[in-house]
C-alpha cells in the first residue's frame, strides 16, 4: 500500500495504467474528506508516473458514488451551520479541475448510482461506461440544494438547456441507457461485462499516443468558450507540436509500412 492509498481508496498499477477504486463500499462510496485526500493522492501519482498512460476510475461494491456523506456536513448538529461553499472550493472543484486537466484519458466505469457529486465527477471524466442497471441522479434538489463539481455546466453542454433543467429540478434518475441515447455518456454495457470492457479500453489507451490524447483533451475542453476561428488556430498551434512528436514519427512509418506501431506517449524521447 503506498503512501496515497487508504481504506477509502484502492490504487492498483497496471502495465501502463492505474486502476482507481472509491472504496466505502457500505457507504455506497460516498466522499468524506478522508476519501478526498486519497483520490486526490492517487491522481497525483497517476499523473507523475511516467508509465502510466491512462487512469480508470470506478467503485466498489454495488454503486459507483452517492456523492457527499451527508453525515460529515449534518446541519442539523449543534453548533455554527454548514458551509458548503467552503466544501465545495475546497474538495469538490480542485477534484474536478484535476481529473481534467490530466495529460491522459480518465475512463470512468459506472457500476451503479452515480449520484449528486458522484454524477459530476463521472461526467467530469474523459470517456463514461456504464453497466445497464447504473442510473445518475442529480440528486441536490432534494435536500434543498443546486447541483455542484460541473454538473451544471456538465449536463447544460451534453444535453441542452431543457433536458439539464429537467433532470435537476426533479431529482429523477435517469437510466443508464437513457444516458446513453442522449449522448451524456459513451456507452452501456451489461452488468458482467463492465469491468472486462473498461479494462480493456484502458489497456487501449495505454498503447496509445499518450501525448496527442493531451492535446485533444484540451482542444475538446476549449471548443466550448472558442470562436470558429480562435479554435482553428488552436488546432493550428496543438497540430504543430503532435507533428513534432516521435508518436507522430512513428505512426506514420508504422503506416507506410503497414505494421502496428509502437508509441512511447512522450512528445519526444
């Protein structure tokens, strides 16, 4: 166990990826800050090994996250009231804003209710599957909230103003598969099926041109703010150093050559 992980959290390292599970379990993994820390820890070593191409993000037992242990930010206690704002600056964006502007893809594998934060911060992640008995749910109205950690910027870019609006005021699930028709999500899979799937998708990306996945993250994350033109010149300036890249070099003479290539995921060695 190293120095990131604690009971909330299992970091496993794979042949050129990590595996990152929210493990509170009984708690359908809800975050706690304890968690926080730990996820955050093990972000942070993810990014800085140079081995590690990809992360996977999932959780354990039978949900992926409820979002926030409303135990830990009980109003009802004694003493001064709750702010939640604090909470929100404090873990949730920081949360967000590091999954990403992470230099790999983040897989997210969904393997039930993914709700409140839990939702937002799978939205937050590069690529979403989802077992069919998984449901999101922007739970927040509920208790008298307003949804947190992107969801409203997530879900009013992905779904439109009047689905986004629907879905947080009323607090419903939404399927998984319903998720995925409406393009909030990449793909369904059968229950069973998840694991092998977002691993093997995993194991993809960590063969892959880890630095190009970078720049496309990035240029995708800035389409949203861009004018045509602006983002044309961003594709100018991020084309030009992939062309510099050995993962460029090499993808091309693997082609010419009609070969598999063989990517380090660096710009150059």
């Amino acid at each position: 166990m190293s120095a990131s992980q604690s009971d909330t959290i299992l970091h496993e390292r794979r042949e050129g990826w990590h595996r990152i599970t929210l493990n509170r379990p009984e708690k359908l993994n809800s975050f706690n800050e304890e968690q926080h820390h730990a996820l955050r820890a093990a972000l942070n070593e993810a990014a800085a090994d140079e081995t590690c191409r990809t992360v996977l993000l999932t959780g354990a037992g039978r949900g992926f996250c409820a979002g926030q242990d409303l135990g830990d930010r009980d109003p009802s206690k004694p003493g001064e009231r709750v702010d939640l704002g604090y909470t929100i600056e404090t873990f949730y964006n920081p949360l967000v804003r590091q999954i990403r502007s992470l230099g790999k893809p983040v897989i997210c594998a969904v393997n039930g209710v993914a709700a409140g934060a839990g939702a937002n911060i799978a939205l937050a992640c590069d690529m979403v599957l989802a077992a069919k008995s998984a449901k999101f749910i922007q739970a927040f109205s509920r208790i008298g909230l307003v949804p947190d950690s992107g969801g409203t910027w997530f879900l009013t870019r992905l779904l439109g103003e009047a689905r986004a609006k629907a879905l947080i005021l009323t607090g419903d699930a939404l399927t998984a598969e319903q998720a995925e028709q409406w393009g909030l999500i990449w793909r369904v899979v059968e229950d069973d099926a998840l694991a092998g799937e977002a691993e093997e998708l995993a194991e993809r990306f960590a063969k892959g041109p880890t630095y190009a996945y970078g720049l496309i993250k990035e240029a995708v994350h800035l389409a949203s703010r861009n004018t045509l033109d602006e983002q044309l010149e961003l594709e100018r300036d991020m084309q030009r150093k992939a062309g510099f890249s050995d993962d460029y070099r090499e993808g091309v003479t693997a082609f010419l050559n009609k070969r598999k290539p063989t990517f380090t995921g660096k710009p150059t060695e």
